[in-house]
C-alpha cells in the first residue's frame, strides 16, 4: 500500500473536527511563525511555509467526500494531488518546455508590472536576479515564456493578504469598543498600508471594501472583521461588562415562544 501523504491538520496543528474559523485562526498565527523573512537562518523554511501554505489551501476547499480508509488519509490523497498538480500544473508549452522556476511576491503577482525577480534553473541551482514584466493578477503554476525558456511561476504568500479571484481579503481583529465607537485604522495591501474607515456598530463578519486594491480596477480589497472580546479576568472589566449587560439586555430570540 502506497505510503500516506502529509496531514494538513497536523501541519496547521489543529483538530479533524476544527471549524472554519479555527482553521483561519491557525493559518494566521502560522503565517507570522513560519514566513522565511521570520526565519532567515533556516534553509528549510522556505519548503516548510510552501507545505503550511499547501495544507491550507486544502483544508479551506472544505472537506471532500468520505472515501474507503480513514478522513486523514483522505485528506493526505488530496494533500499529495494538490502538490502534484502545483509541481506539475498547467503548462501552454508543454512539459519539456518548463525550464526554471520564478518566485513572486504576492503585492507584484496581483498589481502586475516590471520587478526584480529571483529566477532559478533545473540545471543551475544558482539563484538569478531578472528584470521581468507580469501581467497583473498572475497565479502559482502559470508560465512565463522569457528568452527562449519558459519559467513556472510561484507565487509568495503573504503574511496577512489573500487571494480570492480578482480580490483580496484581510481579516481585521477589532476590540468590542473600536467595533462599538468605530475608528480609523491602517491596514495593509499589496499597494502599502492604506486607511481604513471603521464605522461605529460595525459587527463581527462584517465586510468594508476597499476599491482599487485588488487586480485591475475592478478588483477590491474585503476587510472582514473580527471582534476580540476582552480578557475575563480583570474585575474592572467585568464590571464594565456587567454595567453594559444591564443597559443592553439580550435580544428576543426566535424560539422563545415555542
């Protein structure tokens, strides 16, 4: 029997029965951990990030369906596929054609335009400097023709973007009284830190927009937002709540009549 892939669960470090949220929560705080600029002095980090950001993407397709044998080695088929399909993916010139590979930074991969790129070869593992044109909103595993060879892209993660077509998402963690009261905050894009307006009574799952910063003029920036409660501990805190509690009593539910 063939010898089970990697375990994306285990890579992210979470549960077989993590939600949604979770997953992203374990992505996040990953990202920060794992990126290769965190990690200067460890040669494998670079192949460590790929196989977090790889395992990710297969857990965020949603589960697939039950096949024979357990949910992990299900998972693993999967996990193992996407790879496959990452070292080996789309190709207009063929297999025979792909001769190097160049790495992307995520900014430059959605807004296109002229970058110094790293670009290395199958038969020279030297690493190259090129001056390269991209066509804006370029993905992992296109190919670019360029003198005569042709080089796989590989686009970078980014620490805290993603990627959603022609769209990008941020998640934005707020506390419940910048939610309450709104503010102004600075976020990060793939065209630098821009400002972002909160307004007050903004809720948990929440998306603002920010137009002009995704691929082409069409495409925008989601900044979804995320409440963080604060900490049960302090007694002050407490008390604040247990004030607001009073002065906002639970909403009438649905099913309180049956």
């Amino acid at each position: 029997m063939a010898k089970a892939g990697p375990d994306p669960y285990l890579i992210l470090g979470v549960s077989p029965g993590a939600s949604a949220e979770e997953i992203r929560a374990a992505y996040r705080a990953g990202v920060r951990r794992l990126h290769p600029d965190a990690r200067p002095e460890d040669p494998d980090a670079a192949r460590r990030f790929r196989e977090f950001q790889e395992a990710y993407d297969v857990l965020r397709q949603g589960r697939p369906p039950r096949e024979r044998g357990s949910s992990a080695e299900a998972f693993s088929r999967v996990f193992e596929q996407k790879r496959h399909s990452a070292r080996f993916g789309r190709n207009p010139y063929g297999q025979k054609g792909d001769q190097g590979e160049v790495l992307v930074p995520f900014a430059a991969a959605i807004t296109g335009g002229v970058h110094r790129l790293s670009v290395s070869f199958k038969h020279d593992p030297t690493p190259h400097t090129l001056r390269l044109e991209l066509p804006a909103g370029i993905e992992s595993d296109e190919r670019l023709r360029v003198e005569g060879k042709v080089l796989r892209v590989r686009v970078e993660p980014h620490a805290h973007l993603e990627r959603e077509g022609k769209d990008v998402r941020l998640y934005v963690p707020l506390s419940l009284s910048e939610a309450y009261l709104g503010t102004e905050l600075w976020v990060p894009s793939v065209r630098g830190f821009v400002p972002l307006t909160v307004p007050p009574g903004v809720r948990p799952g929440q998306t603002l927009e920010l137009l002009g910063q995704g691929v082409g003029p069409d495409g925008v920036q989601r900044c979804v937002i995320e409440v963080e409660l604060p900490s049960g501990t302090d007694p002050r805190v407490r008390d604040c709540i247990e004030a607001l509690a009073a002065l906002a009593p639970p909403p009438r539910r649905p099913w309180d009549d049956e």
